[in-house]
C-alpha cells in the first residue's frame, strides 16, 4: 500500500514513537486519562455473585483472549449482589488485560463487570478506539518487562505509557483507515486459516482411510471387523488388540525419578509429554540425565522405533522415539515396543494411532471426565485392523510422502499468516505513530 508520510516531522522523544508529526503532542496516558483497576466479589466462586438472567455480564482473561477486538459475549452473568462488588462498564468502554493475556485490550459491546485483572479508562478523553490500536499494536509496551521476563503491567506502569496523539479529527480517520484495511488483511488471514483447516482435514482423512481400508479399497474383498470404529476392513487384515502387538514399558515413578536439579543439557534423553509436538520429538527443548542417573532411573529404556503415548494432560499425543543413544521416560508417558516387528511395523502403528480409529476408542475411556487418564490397561484394550507386514510398510511408506507433501502445504500457508500479520501490526503501527498520512486515503 503507498501511504505518503506527512510533510513536517519532529522527534517525539519516546524509542518505540519515534518521529511524530509536528502538530501532534506526546503525553502520559494518565495525564487526562486516569487509569483504574477492576474488582472481584470475594470469594469469586460463591454461587450468590452469579445469576443467569443478571444484567451484568462477567468478564474472565479467558473471555478476552478468545474476542478478536469487542467483547459480544461471556459465559456468566452476574447477580445484583456480585455487580454491586464489581466495577460495571457500559458498552463501548476500553480496558485492557494485566494479567494472563498480558496487555490484550478490548472493547465492550455488551454492559460488562471487569475483575482486577484488568484496568480501564473512566473519563477517557482520547478516541476509545484509536487508543485500542495502539495497544493492540503492542510497540508501547516496549521497555515495560525485563528480558526474559512476563510482562507486568499495572495502573501506574500503563498510566505511564507515553503516547503520540493526534487532532481528534485524525483520529478517527486514523480508526476509520484502520477498520477498513485491517479488515482487508484479516480476511486474507481468514483464508489461509480455511486452507490449513482443509488441510488438516485431508490428512486426517488419508490417515484414516488408508490404516482401516488400505491403499487399494476392494468392496468385494472386505469383511466386517465386528467393531463400529473399524467397520469393515479388508479380508486379509486380523483384528487384533494393542496388547496383543507391543508391550508396554511405564515410565519412571520410582523414588529415583529426576529432580529438576539433575536434568542436564546433555547425556542421555529425558522424554516427557511437552517434547512430543505434530507426531515428533522435539529435541531442541530435551532435558538430559547423566549415564548414571540414567542407570539407576527405573522404568522404560528407550530405544529407536518405541513409540511413546500419552497417557495423562495432552491424553493421546504419540511420536516415534528416534535417538540411538537410547533414553528416559517421564511418567506421564508410556512405550509401546513391537513384540514382533516383522509382523507389527512401528511406523505403521504410529500412523494408526493417530487415526479416527483411536480418536473414537480415546473419546470413549475419556467421557465423563473433566480430565480424563487412560491405563496402560485401556490402552491395550484397543483394537485395530492390522494388514500383513508387507502391506504395512507400503502404507506406511504412502502416508509419510503423502502427509509430509500435505504438512509443507501447512506450514507455508501458517508462513504466509505470519507475514500478514507482521504486516498488520506494522501497518497499525504507522498509522498511530503518524509515519503515514491517512487522512486522503481512500
């Protein structure tokens, strides 16, 4: 987009503002804007601070995370008692998240009540939504954190924050430009977001269809597996239990489980459930034990073509176990190792156990349960179509060309999202540190 700047600049003084043009001022947030904080009925959990039918809706970090920019609904609602304990905003308020979603700010569409998780704007004299954008921007929180460090934002350290403004004319043309152009981009992100939703569903089906019917489905040549999740599998295939083709080795629970003291940066693989990301171990974030921790640790000892299962958290997640050096297991996690690899092929299995298959026999163990376990006992219970061997390692073949060809069509439509929003805030950014003059654009 070509935007011209304006013709007349100064410097604003503030790292992350820059120049600023020289008919706009630079000044505190808190100077004409005083910055509150929200509150909580005590204790938040009490029954009577809520009601269905209240006319004050009650707004949770996990609210404002989920909205994109205002806020159109909540999941409670609060009693007269509990709003009275609060502070109400009536539609169209600015506050923004100090704790969780640090920094996140929105705009009420609905009569709210904020906790002290957040603060806001009582006599705001800036256009809401201008100020929105610069904190949405993000570039003024700059300097506000140590490095490394979450930052802790507050009353005073947002009163604070220095910002450039405009004549209130330009500001709501700078909103007005913003609205329409971000508009443009978010449906560009909306796009590939559509793409990659479409992708995901593609692999998912090729997975499924090639572990339960095979690479070449013959109605003719099919029998009923006698389970719903399967229905029916080709002729030659056997129904078989998990426990019937691997053994499972735990674990560690023992007393000699490591202490966060004794993980290394090298040595010998400490697996737990975080390391397994997209059906891959993730070795750039490993923790390590010392050989002779490793020896007097209890459990599994891994080796390449284990594949490690989550039993517990992230209940389901599943990689194969690559490293020849061997390695540890966090109790959260289990082994599965093929009593016989010349009849059960481990990456086949893999694939298998990442199948609507073994979606719908985990959905069955887990319902009910807020958080939801699986045993080693429930694990093994679980029954699949297994082809002969020969067939295994074509289909096992196909789905790693297949679904690598399909995972870099992800990840670039997940590269071209980045970009765009790069893009975005660096557009927004220009726009109300005044480094474009919008006040023509069409």
């Amino acid at each position: 987009m070509n935007v011209p700047a304006y013709k007349e600049y100064r410097e604003s003084g503030v790292e992350w503002v820059g120049k600023v043009p020289s008919h706009w001022i630079m000044r505190q947030i808190k100077w004409g804007n005083p910055v509150r904080r929200g509150a909580s009925p005590r204790p938040i959990d009490d029954p009577k601070y809520f009601d269905d039918d209240g006319y004050w809706s009650w707004v949770r970090i996990a609210d404002v995370s989920a909205s994109r920019a205002h806020l159109t609904k909540t999941t409670q609602r609060l009693s007269e008692l509990g709003s009275s304990l609060s502070v109400k905003l009536n539609p169209g308020s600015l506050f923004v998240s100090i704790a969780g979603t640090v920094g996140k700010p929105c705009i009420n569409d609905i009569p709210v009540c904020i906790h002290d998780g957040f603060v806001y704007f009582p006599d705001l004299d800036i256009d809401s939504e201008f100020l929105f954008r610069i904190f949405e921007a993000g570039e003024c929180y700059k300097g506000l954190g140590k490095f490394g460090t979450q930052l802790n934002l507050n009353t005073d350290t947002i009163g604070s924050i220095p910002i450039p403004i405009p004549t209130c004319s330009e500001q709501r043309l700078i909103t007005d430009f913003l609205d329409r152009e971000t508009a443009k981009v978010d449906l560009l992100i909306s796009k590939q977001e559509q793409l990659i939703a479409t992708l995901r569903e593609d692999r998912a089906a090729t997975i499924t269809r090639a572990v339960t019917k095979g690479l070449e489905p013959d109605d003719d040549q099919m029998k009923d597996s006698g389970v719903p999740w399967l229905g029916s599998i080709p002729a030659t295939w056997t129904r078989q239990k998990l426990n019937w083709c691997f053994t499972f080795l735990n674990g560690d629970r023992g007393t000699n489980y490591p202490a966060s003291n004794e993980l290394t940066d090298e040595g010998i693989p400490f697996v737990n459930a975080g390391h397994l990301r997209d059906g891959r171990i993730d070795f750039s974030s490993m923790n390590y034990v010392s050989k002779e921790k490793y020896a007097s640790m209890g459990g599994a000892k891994l080796r390449p073509g284990d594949i490690l299962y989550c039993l517990r958290g992230s209940l389901g997640k599943n990689a194969i176990f690559t490293a020849a050096s061997g390695g540890a297991l966090a109790s959260s996690l289990v082994a599965l190792r093929s009593r016989n690899p010349l009849a059960v092929d481990c990456t086949f299995a893999f694939w298998m156990l990442n199948s609507a298959a073994e979606d719908a026999q985990l959905a069955m163990i887990g319902s009910g349960s807020a958080q939801p376990n699986l045993s080693v006992d429930d694990l093994g219970g679980f029954v699949f179509g297994i082809p002969p061997i020969d067939e295994q390692l074509k289909i096992a073949a196909f789905l790693e060309t297949r679904c690598g060809n399909i995972d870099k069509l992800i990840s670039k439509a997940a590269e071209v999202i980045r970009t765009i929003r790069e893009y975005r805030l660096a557009l927004i950014t220009a726009a109300v540190t005044g480094k474009i003059d919008v006040r023509e654009a069409i």
